[in-house]
C-alpha cells in the first residue's frame, strides 16, 4: 500500500511539473509590461542625475532599479533593442553602468555579445569597459571616463594607446575626442607620439 501511494504521488508531482512547463512555456512575455518597467527606471535613473533630485537616495535608487534589471536579465538575458526597443535597451546598460565593478564584470560578457549580435550599441559598450577598466586601475580604451584631478580640474581618466583613440573611438560610433573633451571644458591635443 505503501508503494501505491509512493509512486502515486510521484506521478503527480510530475504531472505538475509538467503543466507548470508547459503553462510556462505558452504564456506569452508582457513586452510591452517590461518596457513600461524600463522607462520607469529610466526615468529615476536620469531624473536623480540630471536635476539632482533625490540625490541623497541616489544609491538607494540605483539598487532598487538594479534588482529589477537583474531580475529582467534572469529571465531573458540581455536583453535587445529588438526585444525591449533602444530606450529600453538603453535603460539596462545605465543601470549596470551605475552599478559596482563585480556587478559590471559579472554582465559585461552578455553585453558584449549583443553587441555582437547588433541588439545593443557598441558605444554604449565602450563607456561600460572603460568604466571596468577604470576601476580595475588599468588604462581606458576609448577616452570615456573623465575624473577630477588634485587641482580639481577634470582631465582625462590615462587611455591606452593614447594616439590611436580617436580611431577606436571612430570604430564604436563615438566622436573625436576633441570635441568629447569641449563638452567638459577640458582643453585636450591629441598625443603625436
């Protein structure tokens, strides 16, 4: 009797198992819920930036949005402007963009790989390796980040391969960084050694 029942439950923990799969694998994914989501997040993530407002929550704000971008990502990967439209697309990498180093390392390889793929912006993916880079102390690639110097001037994160940027920088559809340095007030010469 023992055995019937064993076995009789396992049958229906399988049929569960089985229905839960297949309600799962029908339903349909609320696209639009998803990007209602990331223009939510958008918008305190450059509302805090942008104004100021809220700054003192700035960190708090971050962590929140960045649950639910992980959350997001969990379930979907990266992803794609295809899939969540460029804003949205967009939102997710502010949001790892502003996230810490181990969380940027962690989703920078699925990054990449849209980018590959044509879903993400290759722009988009220099500023986040030259914030890796950065913070791991190496030299930039692209000549995005800019910090303040002991004199409290803004100069230029040190780039690597200084004289060649404007050519990688060219290859990801960022400008020359002439004109990128004008927008901070830093006066820059490219290096011509």
């Amino acid at each position: 009797m023992q055995m019937i029942k064993t076995i009789y439950l396992y049958s229906l923990l399988l049929a569960f198992l089985f229905c839960e799969i297949s309600v799962s694998a029908q339903s349909p994914i609320d696209t639009a819920g998803i990007i209602r989501q990331l223009n939510a997040i958008y918008e305190r993530d450059q509302k805090t930036r942008a104004n100021g407002d809220s700054i003192a929550y700035i960190d708090y704000i971050d962590s929140c949005n960045l649950a639910q971008v992980e959350r997001i990502i969990a379930l979907y990967g990266w992803p794609g402007k295809s899939f969540i439209s460029a804003t949205g697309n967009y939102t997710i990498f502010l949001v790892i963009q502003h996230a810490d180093l181990a969380t940027q390392e962690k989703y920078f390889p699925l990054f990449q790989k849209s980018v590959d793929d044509g879903e993400s912006r290759a722009m988009d993916m220099a500023y986040l390796q030259d914030r890796i880079l950065m913070r791991q102390g190496k030299k930039q690639v692209y000549g995005s980040q800019v910090v303040v110097n002991k004199a409290g001037s803004l100069e230029f994160y040190p780039i690597e391969d200084e004289k060649n940027v404007n050519l990688r920088r060219k290859n990801v559809g960022l400008g020359p960084m002439e004109e990128y340095a004008e927008y901070f007030g830093i006066d820059y010469k490219l290096p011509n050694d």
